[in-house]
C-alpha cells in the first residue's frame, strides 16, 4: 500500500524537520503536516512530536517504530 502519509513520515524522520521535508518533497509544510495528521489518525497513534518554536522534529516511541 503507497501512502502520501508515509512518504511525508519518511522525509520528517530523514530530514527531522518538516519545513525541509516539504521542500523534498515539493510541497508546503502545512501538506507534510496534513498527511502526517492522517497518517497518526489512521494508525491512532503521535508519530512526530510537534513543540513549537522548535527546529528539529522529535519521533514518539511510536514513530522509532514504524
């Protein structure tokens, strides 16, 4: 199964930023952010935790995992 969700995980956890993950992937960071969103929703767990004014974006237990 191809997941936008997926794609968008990968490149935050490569990257541990979500603004730079949207540059790799060419899309803007409030999409990396909605696809992460219904990633965590469909899977019912926090992937990435988000704390504003942060520059690096931390897995959860959770996203080490997947």
């Amino acid at each position: 199964m191809y997941d936008l969700g997926i794609e968008a995980f990968l490149a935050v956890s490569e990257t541990q930023n979500i603004s730079k993950a949207a540059r790799l992937l060419h899309i803007t960071q409030s999409a990396v952010s909605h696809r992460i969103r219904d990633l965590e929703e469909k899977l019912n767990v926090t992937l990435i935790d988000r704390q504003k004014g942060k520059r690096h974006s931390n897995l959860t237990l959770a996203g080490e995992k997947l």
